[in-house]
C-alpha cells in the first residue's frame, strides 16, 4: 500500500512554490466488496494537496474485504499523506512509519487483505 502511495503521490507544484510541507491525513473506507470509498481529508495541509491526498486515495486497487462473523465487513482506516522534499517514501523511509490507523478483522491495524498479498502486488 506504501509503495503504491509513493508511486502515485505527486507533490502539487503551488504547493511546493509556496514552500508549504507536511502531511495530509484521509481517511478511507473499504466497503464490503472490497473498494476504496468514502475517501475524505481528517487533517488537510491546502487545498492542492488535499486534492491530491484524496485522489490517490481513491485510486487505491481493489482489497479483499475485511470478515467479521466471517462476513465481508467494510472498515475504515486513515493514512498519513507526506508532501515534501523527496516526497512520501523519502518520510517513510526516515522515520520508519509503516503502520496503519485502524484495522482489519484480524486486529492487526494492517489493511483487509493485507495477510493475502505479497508487497510486490501493490
């Protein structure tokens, strides 16, 4: 999921004019079907780079859906979104961020289908 993020991010150029750097926190919900919906920005950073937050976020590819009572369940999560020099896998790298806010079914704050896919997959 990082590594997709990373890839997809792009640091809007009015917002780097301006010299303006932080992170833009959306939250998301895979719905039972296992789509990204639902996308909207928690804590926004300016309005270009929220724009950009939510649009990768919503291009997400497809998850397996989360199972409570081993029923497809949609679930929420929030995913810090890092605007600066060197970009999103630059902070993630340094500061070793990898986990999620919230969780699967298994508990875990990893994202649905995580424990089925391979990284390389994203």
């Amino acid at each position: 999921l990082l590594s997709f993020v990373a890839r997809n991010t792009t640091y809007p150029r009015e917002v780097r004019r301006k010299g303006i750097v932080g992170q833009v926190l959306v939250s998301y919900t895979v719905g039972e079907d296992g789509h990204v919906e639902q996308v909207r920005v928690v804590q926004g950073l300016a309005a270009e780079a929220d724009r950009e937050a939510q649009r990768v976020v919503a291009s997400l590819p497809r998850f397996e859906p989360g199972r409570e009572y081993n029923l497809p369940t949609a679930m929420t999560f929030s995913i810090p979104i890092y605007f600066g020099p060197g970009g999103f896998a630059a902070r993630h790298r340094r500061t070793g961020n990898t986990e999620y806010q919230g969780r699967n079914a298994a508990g875990d704050g990893k994202p649905p289908g995580y424990f089925n896919r391979s990284r390389d997959e994203f």
